[in-house]
DNA sequence: CACCATGTTCCTTG
DNA sequence: CCAAGGAACATGGT
C-alpha cells in the first residue's frame, strides 16, 4: 500500500486518536514483526507506556512514547510494508485474521494487521538511520540530488527506489513523478541533463504533495470488516468507479491512452518491478 | 495453474 | 570494495 503520502495521511489520521493513550497489554502473533526486537523486550519496554506523539520519516511511521517508570522518551518504530495497516479497533470487534501485533489501549485496541507480514513494528531504528532526505524539506536539495544522480548509471527510475537517495518513493510515485518531469524512465541516472535533474526535482516534490492533499479530501476507512480497499490510492468511490485513474496519471494504465497524447501507457519490468511511462512524453 | 502485487534485505555476480 | 541484479520473505487477487 504505502509509500510516504500514503503514511503521512495515516499519521496524522492517528496522532489525535492515541495520543495520551496507555498500553496496558501487549500481545505479538507474529514474532517477525517486531524483530529484530525479542519479544520479551518488546512488551517490556511498552506495557504500561504512554504514547505521544505521531510523526514519519520517508515511508516509516515514529511513535513517541513514555515508559512506564523510566523518565524519557523512546520510539517505536512502524513500517507497513507492501499491505500493512494501522488502525484502532473497539476492543469488543474481533481481530482479522492476518493481525501481527495488538497494543491494548482500554476502550480500543491499536491494531497492526498485515496479509503479508512484510511490515515492521519495532525497537530498532536501523532501517531509518539509512534513510537520505525528506523530499519534502530544505535537505533535499537540487545540489545533492544531481550529485547522487551523476555517481550511477543505474536507471533513474531504479534510482528513486533507493532510500537512501530520497525517502519516501516507491513504485508508483516513481513512474508518476518520472512522466510529470517528462523523463524516460530507462534513463541511466548520470544521464539526466541539469534542466532534467531540476524538472526531476520539482516532480518528486509536486507529485508527493499533490497525493497528500488528494489523500486529505478523501474519507478514510483504515479498518473494519470487509474493508479491504480502506487505503485511499486504492480505494474506491462507489460513486465515482474510475476516479483511482483520474489520480494516477500512469501507474497501472498499460494500454490506456496517456493524458498528455493518447499515445498508449506502455509498462516494462526494471529491477523486477513494473514501471509504467508515456512512449512519447518522456524521452 | 500462472502471474501479479504498494517494500526491504540479503546473497550472488561481475 | 562497489554496483547491479535477482531471490526471498508470505499471502491473496485475478
């Protein structure tokens, strides 16, 4: 599901709803998830914590929290991986099936369920230290972006991948910033010509932006029963069928005619993954 | 049955 | 040592 737009509209969708809450029980189903944290230490340290605040890194979610006697405050890192989802549950409704972690809070349960268990909800903060800059911020800079880009030549869109490059990007937001900024996705990364790299830059950043605010709009439905399309790129407006494509310009679309031209969205494999571009628009 | 899927990490190859 | 490619992880949808 998630790339950064889509966990940035989770975390501000959770902030309010747990902040000041206290755990009062901690069960793990799926070890993996929380490791490399043991277990033990893992319900050690957040039973009886209090959390307090919500906030997102590239495509990982920090829950600040306080510990039962301890002073000062640690973090609890989340990530959902390809089909991860966070939300708060009444603690009368019944767990889904694929739940990895559940933090009791009283009235409601904070509920990790995951199909694929791909995701993280940890101690360890290794996967963020890796992390380069937000995008959305002053370190990301058109300076260091050429920089990094004129090291490789990988192709561009294998590049955005990279975290460590820029956090946040992932398969989507990577063929969509590519056609906004009218550029081949097949592209060797040291190839981009400075008016590219700029074009690139202001892409990533619009395109991100732009998702957030759409996800802002949308009625959310993270949980409950039978909801399996509750995260907003994939959900659906009964009332509106197609409005998933009116989002995404090219993700998914093979065959469709691009909006620019009509020219047919054509989809390749790069690095195992699809990427979906515009045969004509992006050279 | 075959192939596809929003992500990351580890292993192998060059 | 580094860059790049591919498999693995686990499950479900089409």
């Amino acid at each position: 599901m998630p790339e950064l737009p889509e966990v940035e509209i989770l975390v501000r969708h959770l902030a309010p709803l747990i902040r000041s809450q206290r755990i009062r029980a901690v069960l793990v189903n799926r070890p993996k998830v929380v490791g490399p944290t043991p277990v033990p230490e893992f319900q050690r340290a957040l039973r009886g914590a209090t959390f307090e605040r919500v906030s997102r890194r590239g495509k990982y979610l920090l829950f600040t929290f306080c510990p039962r006697r301890r002073s000062g405050r640690r973090v609890l890192v989340g990530h959902l991986g390809m089909a991860g989802r966070m939300y708060l549950l009444p603690a009368t409704a019944p767990l889904p099936k694929h739940t990895a972690v559940v933090l009791e809070l009283g009235r409601n349960r904070f509920v990790f369920e995951d199909t694929r268990y791909f995701g993280r909800l940890t101690l360890d903060t290794g996967g963020v230290d890796r992390l380069g800059p937000e995008p959305i911020s002053d370190g990301f800079t058109q300076g260091n972006f050429a920089r990094a880009l004129a090291r490789s030549g990988q192709a561009i869109k294998v590049r955005l991948l990279d975290q460590s490059l820029v956090a946040g990007i992932g398969n989507i937001y990577a063929s969509e910033a590519l056609f906004r900024a009218r550029i081949s996705p097949r592209l060797p990364a040291r190839r981009l010509k400075p008016e590219q790299i700029r074009r690139l830059w202001q892409a990533i950043r619009a395109t991100l932006a732009e998702a957030i605010r759409w996800g802002s709009t949308v009625a959310l439905n993270y949980s409950g029963a039978g909801e399996r399309d509750g995260l907003f790129y994939f959900g659906r407006d009964p009332d509106a069928p197609d409005f998933y494509e009116e989002r995404l310009r090219v993700y998914d679309r093979a065959g469709q005619p691009c909006r620019n031209c009509g020219t047919p969205i054509r989809r390749l494999v790069q690095a195992a993954r699809s990427t979906f571009y515009c045969p004509k628009c992006q050279v």
